[in-house]
C-alpha cells in the first residue's frame, strides 16, 4: 500500500506562572525546533498559575521530540502533557458498528433474534444465495492482512497492524458506502491463512488482501480465487496496478505518444512490480524490462524464485541484460517500486526525449521529483507532498463497490483495466497538464466512474451474477 509519513500535529498541556509566563518565549522555542505554533486554549486559570493547551505543527517526529525539549527547558513552564491528534484519532479504535434498527421492544427482539429469525435462516439454508439479501455479505467485505508487509513498517505485531486495517475500513466507508470489517491473523503460515480466510469467508462479500508480503502473498491470492466463489483482491499488488496504470494513460496524452509504443523500466519485482507489468502488458505495453537486485529479468537466466521465472519468461523481448542504468537507456517510461535514490539524475538524462519517471518507493522515491524537473516530462511518486500523487485509494472503494453490486465471481484483468480508465477519465483534455495526471481520492466522480465501467466488464467477461437496474436500464444488456 503506497504511503508516507506526513506532518504531525500535537498539543502541549502547559502549567504556567503567572509571573513568568511570555507566549513569545513558547513561540521561539516552537518555531526555532521547525514547528508552529497555531492555537492557544485555556484550560484552568488562578491567581498564580495557568493551564494552557498548545497547538503545534511540525513535519516530522524528530523535531517534534525537539520542541518537546525546548519547551521543558524553559523558565516558568511545566509540560503536564504531550497529546499526538494522530493518537488521540485512534484512541477506541476508528470504527464502530451500528443496528439499522432499533430493539425497543419483544416483537423487535423475536425478529431480529429468536424465535422469528429462524424462519430467515430456514430461507437461508434452503437457498444459500439468499444471503447476499438477508445479511450483511450483499454489502460487507473483509481487510485481512498477516502483518507481513505493513506500509514501509515490515513485519510487525498483530495487534499493531490493526490501525492500518481499520483505516482502510474507514475509507470503504466513507468513500464507496462498502461496510468492511478489519482483520489481522495471529499467523504468517500460508496454509493456515488461507484455510482461516476459507473457513470465514460466509460472512463477507468479497476478501481484500492487504500487507502479506511477496512471494507468499501470490500464493495466497492464487489459491483463494480458486477456493471462493467471492472476490479475493490483493490490493498492494492491484490497487497500485490500476492506478499506476491510470497515471501512465493520461501522462502519455499529455506528450502524445502511444503505450504500445513505449519501451518501460519497472525497477522492483515484488508484489507490486509483477502487477503494474501483467496489468502493462494487458493494456498493450510490448518492450517491458523488468531490474530487481540481479538487474535486468530476461529468459535466458533460470532463476529459483518462480515469480521472477515467470517474469522473465513473458518480458524483455530481446533479453536485454545488466544494471539498472544500462537498461533504462532510451527507456519512455521509468516505472519505482524499489528503494528510495537508486535513480540517477544521469540515468533520467539517458532516456527517451520527454521522459515519464513513476518514482513510487515511501517514504524517499527513487529520485527526488526537483532533482529532475526540468529533464523529465511527467512525475510521480507514492507520496502526497508532491503533485501526482500513485494512490491505492482511488483503486479499492470503486472496486468493491462494483464487484458487490454485481455480485462479481472474481475481480478479472478486464475489470482492472475498465478501473484504470475509468480513473484516467475523471481528468477531462482541458484539465490534464503534466502536474495534473491523476485525480484526488476526495474526488466525487471516481468511485461512481470505476462502479460503472467495471460492472460493464464484469457482465462482458462473464464475471456478474447479476445486473444492477441502474446498468440494465442504461446499457439494456440482456
């Protein structure tokens, strides 16, 4: 999941002296650390001291620690208390669930638990479908990760991939209405992830991956796409494919050229890498080199890790071989998911005129957009203090919205595709510049553009179980 660790807003319960008190000295102290100081609250006042809440803003934690320090130091002042926003936004966790109904009497309470709701689970049992009516499996999907790949963190606790988990649960919410529940595994094991997530899945409507980290996680997709007959969606692999693929559309309008045309680099075959390519390579990218730590991935190399065989053997046409900066030579398109400043600016200058440089590794690309802005044509990079930011959150609310509503089998390549186009299309030819390739994820018309045209090609691939009436009406598919 593309992310980065941005500015942080805290506040310092101060216990000042009357006497002694000068916000100035505060200020000083604030700004000199790298922060700003933006309110004053008070909080209890007496004829010889008073309790203040501070507000302040940094970018980072480091000088966050130092203002902290600076303010102890000062005359007069005593720190009560350091509250982190971030924090205090989690404190409970994030998410909540909620009756659609009241219970406010026996009748309530006979329908919704016993004796009456056996008549429910009855219809149910008789005819299994009838879930995605009467549950909440028509409108709920399940985050689940085993802590593997948790953003640029690794490997962690459980317990603390949960926040992560709940976050993305908020933004299914908030963005396409998808009720998600969060789930974190107390396992790494392969097989005992994927006979957990068989053995839970009745409950959901579809099953998105996050944060297992590769190669296990192919195995993990692959296997549960086989076992369910309900969408399995590794979203690290293909939320950043789709929208990847979305940039990349709209960057070659603004410099006209063709994506079967170009010659693309892909530096990093993990997880993500092998998607953005298979999701390329469908959408008609022909010369793609693929460079991870062995440099270039081509066919007449036999490599132990399987993925990378595959790689290999369905890439780099003419079996390009060597480092990183001898392939990228006449290269259209650089496309990161490595490590942040593997790329040169000389390595940029060896490219095709008006180069396209997706630097996506967090929090540090691999090159600093500045370093080449007046050498490559368009940018972007995984992180939001820069334009153009590769978001996974434009991909998945749109995504399960669709694939629920159509009650898709699976999320096929068609169906990314369709998601990729229809995010690219949000940004009309008057809008797109080179700064402006992709739209916000508080953009109001990409969950509603991405439901529409991948329910269009689910029911083209055979993928829907059923037409929603809105689809129907306007596309009178049979």
């Amino acid at each position: 999941m593309m992310n980065n660790l941005g500015g942080k807003s805290f506040i310092l319960r101060l216990e000042m002296t009357n006497e002694q008190m000068k916000f100035a000295e505060i200020a000083a102290a604030v700004s000199k650390s790298g922060g700003d100081m933006v309110a004053i609250d008070v909080i209890s006042t007496s004829p010889s001291f008073s309790i203040r809440d501070i507000t302040v803003t940094t970018d980072s934690n480091s000088k966050m620690d130092t203002i902290i320090q600076r303010v102890e130091q000062l005359d007069g002042v005593k720190l009560l208390h350091v509250s982190d926003r971030t924090f205090l936004l989690h404190l409970g966790g994030k998410i909540e669930t909620k009756p659609k109904t009241p219970i406010t009497n026996r009748d309530d309470l006979s329908r919704v638990y016993t004796p009456d709701v056996a008549r429910v689970c009855m219809a149910i049992h008789e005819q299994p479908d009838k879930a995605y009516n009467l549950t909440i499996k028509r409108n709920t999907i399940a985050v689940i990760t085993d802590s593997s790949a948790v953003l640029g963190l690794g490997t962690i606790h459980p317990n603390a991939a949960m926040p992560v988990m709940e976050g993305k649960a908020m933004l299914f919410k908030q963005l396409a209405n998808v009720d998600a529940f969060p789930i974190s595994l107390n396992t790494r094991d392969t097989e005992e992830i994927i006979e957990t997530i068989i053995r839970i899945s009745p409950a959901f409507g579809g099953i998105n991956l996050e944060d297992i980290a590769s190669p296990r996680c192919f195995e993990i997709e692959e296997r549960l796409r086989k076992e369910l007959d309900i969408p399995v969606f590794h979203d690290d692999q293909h939320g950043t494919a789709v929208v990847l693929y979305a940039a990349l559309l709209n960057a070659l309008r603004t410099i006209g050229k063709s994506i079967k045309d170009v010659k693309v680099v892909v530096c990093g075959i993990g997880a993500a890498g092998v998607a953005c390519s298979k999701i390329l390579l469908a959408g008609g990218v022909k010369e793609l080199i693929g460079v991870d730590r062995a440099g270039a991935l081509h066919r007449e190399e036999s490599y132990d890790n399987p993925i990378w065989q595959w790689y290999a053997e369905h890439t780099n046409p003419n079996a390009v071989k060597g480092s990183l900066s001898e392939v990228i030579k006449g290269a259209d398109v650089f496309i990161g998911l490595s490590a942040g400043g593997i790329l040169k600016r000389e390595d940029v200058q060896s490219m095709a005129k008006q180069p396209i440089v997706f630097a996506m590794a967090n929090p540090e690309p691999e090159i600093k957009p500045e370093l080449i802005e007046d050498i490559a044509a368009v940018v972007a990079t995984g992180r939001s203090d820069y334009p153009n930011q590769i978001n996974n959150v434009l991909c998945f609310p749109g995504m399960f919205r669709a694939a629920l509503d159509c009650r898709a089998k699976e999320i096929n390549e068609p169906m990314k595709l369709a998601a990729a186009e229809a995010i690219a299309s949000v940004i009309s030819d008057a809008e797109l510049s080179p700064s402006y390739i992709i739209p916000s994820v508080f953009n109001d018309q990409v969950v509603p553009m991405i439901r529409r045209r991948v329910i269009e090609a689910a029911i083209q691939t055979g993928m829907a179980r059923k037409i929603p009436k809105d689809i129907h009406h306007v596309y009178n598919f049979p």
